[in-house]
C-alpha cells in the first residue's frame, strides 16, 4: 500500500521544482569536459548522416554541414546516439553556431535529464517502500552526493546512463506490478534508451526476462496474471526494444544485426591504452586490480551513504535467505532481488572479465541508485530499531544522528567545491589524494585557467600549451569571441615556445619543472591542487 498525503505531494513538488530552479542557477558555472567537444561531433555526424538520407543534397552549400564528417569515416562512427543527436540538433536550431551558447545549453539538457533519473529514483522508493517520504529521501541523497550532482552538468554520458538506466528499472518494477503488453512496450522503450548511450544497457534485457521467469515460476497468492500473458509481455518487450534500438541508432539502420553484433564485439574488447594513477602507481587501464571499483566508490561516495547500504545489503540477503523461495513469491522479494542484482552484478563482471576501466568509477554510475535504494533500506532499518527495539534504542538513534550530521556536512563541502564537486572524497586528506589518485580527470579547471590568463594578459596574441592540450581546447569554447581569436594554443611537442603552461596533474602528479617559468596562478578545490598556470618571462 503506497502512503500519499496532500501535504507530502507538496512537498515532492517544491523539492523538484527547487532542485530545477537550482540547476537553472547553476548550469552556467562549469567548464567543458573534454569529452563534450568529441560527443558534440558523435551528435552532428549522426544528424548529417540522417538529413542526407532523407534530404537528397542536403547542406551541400552550407559550410557549417559541409566541415562535419562523414558516418562511416567518423572515428566513433558506431557509437549510440540517443542523447547526443537530439542536443545536436537543437544546438543548431537555437544557439546558431555560438559555441559558448552551445555548450551551455548542452549542461542545461544533461542536468534536465539528471532530474528524471531523480524522479525515476523516487518513484522507484516509492513503490517498494509504499511510502513517498522515503521516496524522497533517496532523491535527495542522490542529489546530496556530490560527484553525481557536479557531473550532472557535463557528463553526457554516464550521467545520462544512469538517468536512463534507473527509469527502466523503474518501467521494470512497474510491469512486475501489472504486466500489461503496453507496460512491456513502454518498458521496451526505456531500454532501448539506455543502450542507445551504453552498451551495457543490454543488462536490462538480462534484467527483465529473468524477472519475468521469475514471476512465472513463483507466483505470490496475490499474482492472477496468467502465464501465458507473461510469455507475451516477453515476447512484446523484446521487439520493443529490438526496433526501438534500430530507431534510436542510426548507425544499425542499414545492416542492424551484424552491425550490432559488431558494437557489442568492440565494446567487450575496448583497449583504451592510457593508464590511471591508483595508490601512487601508474597502473594499465586493462590491467586493474579487482579493488578498483569497489576503492573508488567508497572514497567517492559519502560515508554515511556505503555504511547505510552495506547494513541495507545485509538485511535484504538476509531476509532473502530466511525466507528462502517463499520471499520470491512476494513483490518485495523480487524487488530486492532486483535491487541486489542491480547493484553488486555490474561490479562483479568487470571484476571477473577485468574489463578496461578509467576515470575512476564513472562506467558503474549506474549502479550507484541500487545503492542508494540499499541505502535507505539500512536506515530504515536503523528507524525500526529505534521504535520497537529498546535495547538497540540509543545505538539506533546514535547512528542516524551521526548519518545526518555528517549528510549535512556533506552539503555544505558541495558549496565549499563548487563548482568542482566532482573533486569530492569522502575521507581521504588533500594530500594524499594528490599523491595517490587522480584528480580533475574531466579538465573543468581549465575554464578557470584560460580566463585568468586572458584576463592577465592583454597581448594581441596569447600563446598557450598543456600537456593536455584536448582539455584546453575544450575549454576555449566557452571563451568570448575576442578572447578565442586572442588565443592561441601550442602543441605539447613545441611547448617551449608558449608563453604560458597549463598543468593539470593527470599524468604528472609531481611538481612540474622549473623550466616552464613560476607558477603564477593556482587552482584548488578542496585543498587538492588540479590546476597550475606557469608564465615565462
């Protein structure tokens, strides 16, 4: 039974409506990651390839068409585009070529899709919890989790998964409520949507028919739907997706089977060939130990938050097992079959496989709402103690206490780091992380960098160099348009001849040497250092 009061629907509303009005206040702060410009490009030859198949001529005497690439000679020709060809094109319809225009519109629409991840979140508490107040408890911490929060604005890509990703769950929880053909179909859809960002949003597929077989072989006494309506909502669900995906990606259009065997193929055998700074080594993105993951995810993710869902983790295996196959029966022992599957398989197979990793844990963002559902389930069983348990009654209140202190401080380090949120970790000292990790992986700092030195240095010409030199570029985007034709980058290669150096500590977590000039401006972010500019004379 779902709890709602009029002032609880109220309050859901102003949560939402002040977390947008948040976002609108917000979006223009960030830099440009430097996967934006290159995503950006996945968007507009996707749409070309699209205008040109169905406009014979099309942009043919337009130069702004004419400069993008062709699909099929495209570097990232195969990669799904459900996200970016629509912000393609409407960056043509509205910012007509303004790059700074562009790319602020873009962090608008990854922000706007970040909120219907947090709505399919508490929606998703909502029906397994009955109640909307937890439901909203969970889209807060969702909100309240600071690398989620920052990288809302600019990760077009996992961000967008998880968002994607956690409304098909959601459409899958739905269909376990009432498995209706419309229900299979819309599910099919949200699907679809999550593999048309990722490929691993084929673990839905995997998700989805279990779970049905799952409600065919263990009906609960309140369960009349018959199995041969299951079978058809399967049946009705893959085809769904299967079109729904051809749709979604124009590169299958013309050959979908083979081409996406072919995705799939090079999706499992992706070499990155860079490597990852990971306890002070640098380590080969393929070669990973297995704590990778589950390392990155504690240190980034607010403590109360892992401690809550590892208690929420033990009490659902442990109702699970104590009910045995009775709790398959019941919509709760499904969900949180679900949940549990959600969470610890994703991890599980890059661990076993040893998948190719970077970037910290960025390609499991999806699994962090299971986490967060986990989550509340440790708290609420931490409240449950506090009312019917009297032995446990201070211990209890003790530790939700600390849980809310310490969320709160959470809180207010995000104001502390913005706009680099995404530099958050949980425990660990500034210096150690200097030391031992990664840190502005993203090059959002590089915003700040260029306009200190634009604003510093009043030369017609203003010759800059980096050791990264795709973040600078992704950078002088959001520059004025008098600034970008001041400005003139280097290559690395001939870094010497640049008067300035921007350092951003990827590759180089040790000082960099005094050939480069003084250091004359610093970024920091929570006393970790991410950007250094260095001036010659």
């Amino acid at each position: 039974m779902r709890v709602s009061t009029t002032w609880q629907l109220w309050l859901v509303r102003a949560f939402f409506g002040l977390l947008l009005l948040t976002g609108a206040l917000l979006f223009r702060d960030y830099g440009v990651s430097v996967d934006e410009p290159v995503s950006h490009e996945d968007g507009a030859v996707s749409g070309k390839y699209i205008a040109e198949k169905l406009f014979a001529g099309f942009g043919q005497d337009d130069p702004n068409v004419s400069v993008i690439t062709p699909l099929f000679r495209h570097r990232d020709y195969d990669k799904g585009v459900v996200f970016e060809l629509p912000v393609a094109g409407l960056g043509r319809l509205l910012t007509h070529g303004n790059s700074t225009h562009y790319f602020l519109m873009r962090h608008l629409l990854i922000f706007l899709v970040f909120m219907g991840g947090v709505w399919a979140l508490y929606r998703l508490i909502w029906l397994r919890f009955g109640h909307r107040m937890v439901g909203l408890l969970a889209a807060a911490l969702l909100v309240l989790s600071p690398r989620m929060f920052a990288e809302a604005f600019f990760n077009g890509k996992d961000i967008v998964f998880m968002a994607l990703f956690t409304l098909a769950i959601y459409t899958l929880a739905r269909l376990f409520e009432r498995p209706t053909l419309g229900g299979a179909c819309l599910h099919g859809i949200a699907t679809a949507a999550a593999i048309g960002v990722r490929m691993p949003g084929v673990i839905l597929v995997a998700f989805t028919i279990s779970s049905l077989c799952l409600l065919a072989c263990f009906p609960g006494p309140s369960d009349s739907v018959p199995r041969r309506r299951l079978w058809k909502s399967a049946a009705v669900y893959l085809a769904a997706t299967a079109l729904a995906v051809i749709v979604f990606w124009p590169y299958l259009w013309e050959d979908p089977l083979v081409r996406f065997a072919q995705v799939y193929s090079r999706v499992s055998h992706y070499n990155w060939g860079y490597t990852n700074l990971y306890f002070g080594q640098f380590v080969p993105a393929d070669q990973l130990p297995w704590h990778y993951i589950p390392v990155w995810l504690l240190i980034t993710t607010p403590l109360p938050y892992s401690l809550a869902a590892l208690l929420g983790l033990g009490y659902s295996l442990y109702y699970l097992f104590r009910q045995r196959l009775a709790s398959l029966r019941t919509p709760v022992g499904r969900l949180d079959l679900l949940f549990i599957g959600w969470l610890c398989g994703p991890i599980l197979m890059v661990i076993v496989l040893r998948s190719t990793l970077y970037d910290g844990w960025r390609h499991l963002y999806f699994v962090y709402p299971a986490l967060l559902l986990l989550a509340v389930q440790g708290l609420l069983v931490l409240f449950r103690a506090v009312v019917k348990h009297r032995r446990a009654y201070w211990l209890a209140i003790s530790l939700l206490v600390v849980a809310g202190v310490e969320t709160a401080r959470t809180g207010i380090r995000m104001v502390q780091l913005h706009p680099y949120e995404h530099l958050y970790f949980s425990f660990l000292p500034a210096r150690m992380v200097e030391q031992q990790f990664e840190r502005d992986y993203w090059g959002l700092a590089f915003r700040q960098g260029l306009d200190w030195v634009m604003a510093h240095d009043s030369a017609p010409q203003v010759t800059v160099a980096s050791d990264v030199p795709d973040m600078v570029y992704a950078n002088v985007f959001l520059l004025p348009a008098l600034e970008q034709a001041r400005l003139r980058r280097v290559p690395a290669r001939s870094a010497a001849t640049a008067r300035y150096f921007i350092a951003n500590y990827r590759w180089h977590p040790q000082p960099y040497p005094d050939s480069l000039g003084p250091e004359v401006y610093t970024v920091r972010a929570g006393g970790i250092k991410i950007l250094s500019v260095f001036r010659r004379p």
